[in-house]
C-alpha cells in the first residue's frame, strides 16, 4: 500500500468509526471493560418451576443446587450471589442447607429470594440466622408469594386462579438488588407460635416417600418421570413396577411432574390430611418438564 493509499484507508476507517458514534477501544480498555462488568452468581432450587421462573429473571444462568451438589470444591467467588428456593414449612429445603454448609462462597453482595405461596412467617429471620449460624451473611432476603404447590391443603385449580401480584412484586425484588438494598423482611407470625412451626418442620423433615406417597392402579405407564425429577433419586424401576424408598425432600416435584397423574399422596388418615384435589397438578407457565429434569436429575 502506498502513502496515499495508507491515508486513504486512514479516513475511511476514522469516518467509519465518527459514523458509529464511538471512538475505537484499545484491547486492554476492553478487558478493563469486562473486569469491571458485575458478576452475579445465582443458585436456585425447585420442584414446580417458581423458583426457576424467578432466578431466571435475576441472571441467564442460574445455577441448580442439585447439579451443583455433584461437583467438588464448591467454591464460588462473585460480585453479588443469591439464592432462590421454596418456603418449606417456614424454613429451606434440605438439600438448600447441604449446599449452604458445604459450599465457600464469596461476594460483597448476597441475597436470597424465597418463594412462598401462602404465608412466609418468619423463613426470612429463619434463613438469616441459619446462614449466620453457617458463617454467610445475606444482605437481602424477600419472601416472594406466588402460586402454593402444597398439594395436602391447596387446590392446584383453585391457586391457579388467584392473582398473588407476583409480577409487581418481582420486579420490585428485581430492582431493590439491583440498588443493592440491605433488607431481610421481618416476622409476622400471625396465628402461629414457636411450638406450632417446630411442630410442622419436625412432621415435615421427617418424611419419607413411602410414607406420603401412593401410585394409582393402572395410571403408570413407567415413564420414569418421576425419578427424573426427583433431587435425591428415589425412584427405581423394579420387579417391573416403579419402586421408591429412603430420602425424600417433601419437594412434590415427582407429584406434580407426572404426566399420567399415576402418583399421588396417601388418602387421609390419622394426623395426616391427604391432598385436596388429586387430579389438579402444577407447574409454572413458564417452566417445562425438561427445565425440571434438567435441574434436579441424578
Ligand atoms: C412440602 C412443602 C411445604 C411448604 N411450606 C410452605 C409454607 O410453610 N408456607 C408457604 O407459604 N408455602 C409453603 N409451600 C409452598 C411453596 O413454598 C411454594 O409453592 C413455592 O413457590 C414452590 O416453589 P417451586 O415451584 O420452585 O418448587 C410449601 C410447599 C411444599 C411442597
């Protein structure tokens, strides 16, 4: 290229760049760029979508308690991490605190988003004291409520109906940790006492799937969904028929998922309710069967 030539490009390079509206970035402007882009890490748990559909909205990766229970190190260092699970008895999850014990995480923001359907209580004070107890300090922790999935008290039919203004309130949430609110939602314990939530997290901590759960004769069609679905694997295929034992999170999640309704939970009986409406099953709109198997297979 001679001088003229080289001038020329010169110009049509500078042209262009004026035409764009901003100026050319050298390669360590842009990796001082994306060093200084925030880092936001999101683990979420769920069994009928909520909790997915919301950590969804907070980062396009978030990242699924059960899967990351799988790996070792568990070390994880980021501006901002949050959490979104399900309320379960006013309390998190089993398998939520497993991460939170065993997990190192670092970051200078930390929150958490509770998805809940009825009344939170006191989950907010609960976790925040539980995480203190585990050596985590979260700057933020909202309950949010949206569509109840505890099958023994709720119609899934009737629930889908209500509007709980999940939307306004999410976005809310959304906003308060983009500002990096510093807030955790106080008690409102309302006709509960101490006693009356030990006692629903000792009934539901304790559970096993033998003894809530019930397949209906001839509705099986041993697809397996249900131990696809299932975060501690519980369900096996034996002597030709889906089996199931041992560990069980109380999640519902094999309920809700199964597309033959096949299993539901053991009719009433003595201190035990049994489920409103067995043929109304849930999942959020937005969530599919795959985004479930995806999150919680072993
Ligand atoms: C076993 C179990 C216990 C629950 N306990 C409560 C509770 O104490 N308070 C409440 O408001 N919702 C409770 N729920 C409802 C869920 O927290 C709520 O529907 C949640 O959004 C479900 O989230 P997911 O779709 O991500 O699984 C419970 C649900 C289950 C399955």
């Amino acid at each position: 290229m001679n001088r003229r030539e080289a001038i020329k490009t010169m110009g049509l390079t500078l042209a262009a760049v004026v035409t764009a509206g901003f100026a050319p970035k050298t390669y360590a402007a842009i990796l001082k760029d994306r060093a200084k882009k925030k880092k936001r890490i999101v683990f979420y748990f769920t069994a009928t979508g909520n909790s997915l559909f919301v950590a969804r909205q907070l980062t396009d990766t978030p990242l699924s308690i059960p899967q990351e229970l799988k790996k070792s190190g568990l070390t994880y260092e980021a501006d901002e991490i949050g959490f979104v699970f399900p309320d379960y008895a006013a309390s998190a999850p089993m398998i939520v605190r497993e991460f939170l014990e065993k997990a190192q995480l670092k970051a200078s923001y930390m929150f958490s988003v509770i998805t809940f359907g009825n009344a939170s209580v006191n989950v907010a004070k609960w976790w925040d004291d539980y995480a203190k107890e585990h050596g985590v300090s979260f700057h933020y922790i909202k309950p949010l409520l949206m569509v109840d999935n505890y099958l023994p008290v709720f119609d899934m039919n009737e629930q889908k109906k209500m509007d709980k203004h999940t939307d306004e309130n999410l976005a809310a949430i959304i906003s308060d940790i983009a500002a990096k609110k510093s807030y955790v939602e106080p008690s409102d314990m309302g006709f509960f006492n101490e006693e009356m939530l030990r006692g629903m997290q000792d009934q539901h901590f304790s559970m096993t799937a033998d003894r809530l759960l019930e397949l209906k004769e001839g509705r099986c069609i041993q697809c397996m969904t249900c131990e696809k679905v299932c975060p501690h694997k519980n369900f096996s295929f034996a002597d030709e028929a889906v089996a199931f034992q041992g560990k069980c999170e109380y999640c519902l999640a094999c309920v809700h998922n199964c597309p033959q309704k096949a299993l539901t939970l053991r009719p009433a009986r003595e201190g035990w309710p049994g489920e409103r409406n067995p043929e109304a099953r849930y999942r959020h709109p937005h969530v599919t069967l795959t985004d479930i198997v995806n999150s919680n297979r072993q």
